[in-house]
C-alpha cells in the first residue's frame, strides 16, 4: 500500500497523465483499472483488452439498468463492490469541484484477488490522484478553448479586407484548416430559470462538455460565445459523413440530455468558402436561429430562402441581387 502511495505521488508530481498512473497501479497490484466518464466512456485503462471494455460496460449498464448516456446518475457515490454477470468490480466515484466527474474501478475476474482492508484504500488514492489529473486536463483545455473562442471572434470580425493568409496560417496551429469550405453555426441557449448567476454557470459547464466532447471526437471545431448564444464553427470534412443538419441535430440532442433544464436550439449558415466571409456566415446563422422553434430546433440559413435574407440585416440589396421586390417592409426594434 505504501510503495503504491508513494508511486502515485510521484504521478502526480511528474504531472503525468491518467494513462501513466493506471499503468503505474496494474504494475504494482496486477488487477486491470479502469477509469471511466459519467457515461461510461473509457479515460484510461490498464489490464484490460478493448473486447472486454465494451463486455464490461454492458454488464455495468445491466446492472444500473438504464442506459446512463441518455440519463446521467451517479452510479455510486461512495465506494462499493458489484458482482456482475461475468465480473467483479470495485467501483468509486471521482470528484471535481464537489461534482462526480466519473469512475475508478478495480476489475476482478477472479475475486480472490479482491482484498476488503487493502483494495478500498487503493482505489480511493486512484481516484484522488485522478481528479488531480482531471483538474489539471481541465485547466489546459479551458486555457486552449479560451484561445480558440478569442481566435473566432477575430474571424467573425475579421470582415472583407482581412488578410486571408494570416488567419489561415494561425487557425493551422491550433489545427484547423480555414483553406477548407466550413459552416458556422449558432445554438441559442434558452434557460428556464430566469436567474442570471445560474446562467452563466451554467453556460460554463455548456462550454465545458461542448470541449470535451469536441476533443473526445477529435474534430478540433472553433468555439466561442456571446450573451447567451455558442458560436461553433466547424470544416465541410469534418461533418461529411453526417452533413451539417444532422450533426447539428446530435449535438443538441447531447446537450439536451445532458442540461435537461435548458432548451437548445440552432441556426446553420450557408457553406462558406472564403474566411473573409465568416462574418456574413454568423449573420446567417443568428438569422437562422432567430426563427427556429420547439416544432423545428434546427434550421438552416439556406431553406429559408428570400425570407432568410429579408430577416437579415441587408434587405433589399439582397433580395434585388436576387431578382426579387420587396412585398412588406419588416418591423425593427
């Protein structure tokens, strides 16, 4: 127990990853760790084959008896000891800033490996040192995140004479490549408590799992906020399997699951092909948004058609542009 302490001080000293101090406590213990997310989604793992962490996690959700992805819980809230279909498995939560933030687990194919005054300890410390780790992951990514939210407000308001080049160059070292066509979305955040503080943290933990979501799938999108909207911006490629609707359409799907007491709802622009135009394309998009409703959550700038362009800011030079008269003036303010 004591050379384990020691060892998982040394992690954190180090500033090491959760990979390296699971690895560090399978080589000390010999019993497969696996440290999981609220949804079950494996952090790290040491011990374990990838067949078994899918046959794992089954069993688990069997055991809960919903599936925690759609409805969040804390599956335990102190440490504990489940016997499951085909394993055993002693299972703590990790704390963050008072909040579970996942799982620490010891996996057991054979229970006589399962120490009751030793194992606990253990585990416990594992999961300290995690939220340790978590802590300091989260620090990196907010500071990496703030960076990009300011990176896209320059985009935004960048205009037409803004050097393309320039922002090419910097978007390729943070990672995405602006020479390529992308969409910019809004999501309009609609709380249904009118309390301001419980707003903006609640914007944070948004912002917060939008980041972590967007580093889990590794789509490296752009994304910033005003008042109470989420700008993302994100490359043609990135959603070509899907198109932009429907990812748009699981991304507030997630949310909505995820913050049950707010309603999301989002505005898609037209394909932009030019960064000089990512402030025409977030027009459309807040133009987009503005008329979406619990009937329709997404709607895009495009199947709008001339009303989209008469809603935006630049009426009738527009609908001119494109061979239309203006039927009725619209109402301001």
């Amino acid at each position: 127990m004591t050379d384990v302490h020691k060892k998982l001080t040394e992690e954190i000293i180090k500033g090491n990853n959760l990979d390296s101090v699971v690895r560090q406590v399978f080589q000390s213990t010999n019993i497969p760790v696996l440290i999981e997310n609220l949804h079950l989604h494996p952090m790290a793992y040491a011990g374990i084959t990838s067949n078994e962490l899918e046959q794992y996690k089954n069993e688990l959700i069997d055991y809960v008896g919903k599936n925690p992805f759609c409805q969040p819980q804390a599956i335990v809230t102190s440490t504990q000891l489940l016997h499951l279909r085909h394993h055993d498995r002693l299972m703590t939560p990790i704390f963050l800033q008072n909040k579970i933030v996942g799982y620490c687990s010891f996996v057991y194919r054979d229970l006589h490996q399962y120490n009751a005054s030793i194992s606990p300890m253990i585990l416990e410390r594992l999961a300290s040192v995690s939220s340790v780790c978590l802590l300091n992951e989260k620090a990196k990514l907010e500071s990496y995140e703030r960076i990009k939210g300011f990176f896209l407000e320059e985009i935004i308001n960048a205009g037409q004479q803004s050097n393309d080049h320039d922002l090419i160059m910097k978007a390729s070292l943070i990672g995405v490549d602006l020479s390529k066509p992308f969409y910019i979305c809004v999501l309009d955040c609609r709380f249904q408590e009118d309390d301001l503080s419980k707003e903006l943290e609640m914007q944070k933990e948004v912002l917060s799992f939008l980041s972590a979501y967007d580093k889990d799938q590794k789509q490296n999108m752009l994304i910033g906020q005003r008042a109470k909207h989420l700008i993302l911006l994100v490359t043609e490629d990135q959603v070509a399997k899907t198109g932009i609707q429907t990812w748009l359409s699981k991304i507030v799907d997630l949310l909505s699951s995820q913050f049950s007491t707010i309603k999301f709802y989002g505005g898609i622009s037209s394909k932009v092909n030019n960064v000089s135009n990512a402030g025409e394309a977030y027009k459309e998009a807040l133009t987009a948004v503005r008329v979406s409703s619990k009937h329709q959550q997404i709607i895009s700038f495009e199947s709008l058609g001339v009303v989209g362009v008469l809603i935006n800011e630049k009426n009738e030079q527009e609908v001119k542009k494109n061979g239309q008269s203006l039927p009725w003036k619209l109402k301001t303010g």
